[in-house]
C-alpha cells in the first residue's frame, strides 16, 4: 500500500519524516510479538505503555532512550530450574523492543507490579515552541532610527566623501 504525501508536502515543511515513518511501518508489518503490551492514551498529553513481562525482575529490564526511541530490553541471569521442566509456557527468554516516540514525548517513570512493566509517557512542549502573541505597536519603529556606521570593503570605517561645489 502506498500513501500520497503530495498534498502535505505542499503546505507543511519537515514532515518527510513523517512520511518515512509511514513507509517503514508499511513495510515492516510483522514485527516481534514477545513480550505483549498495550498502549493507553490517559489524557491530552500522557501515556502508559504496559508490557507483560512475567518471570523478569526490575534488575532484569533495562529502558534506553536515545534518538527518539524508546528500548525496551530483557535478558535473565542464567538461573538454572530447581527441577526437570515438564513444560515450558513461560517464555524467559531475552526481548527487546524498540518504540519510536514523536518530537518532544518524555518518559516520566516505570514501574514493574506483578509481572506488568508499566512505562509512563506524556508530550512535553518546552516553553521555547508554545505559542506566543506578538504585539504590534503603533507609530514608532521597531528598530533603532540611528544609521548603521558605514564600513569599507576592507574592513576599516568609511569615511564620508566630501563633494566640492
């Protein structure tokens, strides 16, 4: 399936991100299923992504964030059974999971309770991109009414050119 992004690009500048993100999830539909997690929307602005990692302690997992991606891994210490394993329905085995976060998501927290790793996430505008009304003034110039003081192509000040009559 391909998407037609023509019409975005026409009015919207720096969404060929967007776009590529949009072709490779196309492209990579079955991806790993172990360990299974959800992802809930609580408010405007937050997330929690829960993951099912039953068997693994808080020592066992590890959170990355770098380049706008969340990692997610898993690896137990080799502990050998107690007994014989007559069946095996408990995967332990190493994981990770990599989940691409948008421009300005942050993760808050996580915690581990009975068997469910719990990653909170929220979108976080920093003061710098909020919107900002700009006044607009009347009658006076924004800049400074004083000329700027002339400089020569070498670098030293021009002088003024006296013109004789």
């Amino acid at each position: 399936m391909t998407y037609d992004f023509a019409p975005l690009f026409r009015t919207a500048i720096g969404f060929d991100r967007l776009a590529r993100l949009v072709d490779n999830a196309a492209q990579n539909p079955a991806g790993p299923s172990y360990p299974p997690y959800n992802i809930e929307k609580l408010g405007e602005d937050s997330y929690v992504l829960t993951m099912a990692v039953a068997g693994f302690g808080p020592e066992d997992i590890e959170l990355t964030v770098q380049d706008n991606t969340l990692v997610v891994a898993g690896r137990l210490a080799n502990a050998a059974p107690a007994g014989e394993v007559l069946h095996r329905g408990i995967a332990t085995r190493a994981f990770e999971r990599r989940f691409v976060l948008a421009d300005h998501i942050v993760v808050d927290n996580a915690d581990l309770t009975n068997g469910l790793l719990r990653v909170a996430v929220r979108h976080f505008v920093p003061e710098a991109l909020k919107p900002r009304r700009i006044p607009v003034g009347t009658g006076a110039p924004a800049v400074s009414a004083q000329p700027a003081p002339s400089v020569a192509n070498d670098g030293t000040d021009a002088a003024p050119a006296e013109h004789a009559a």
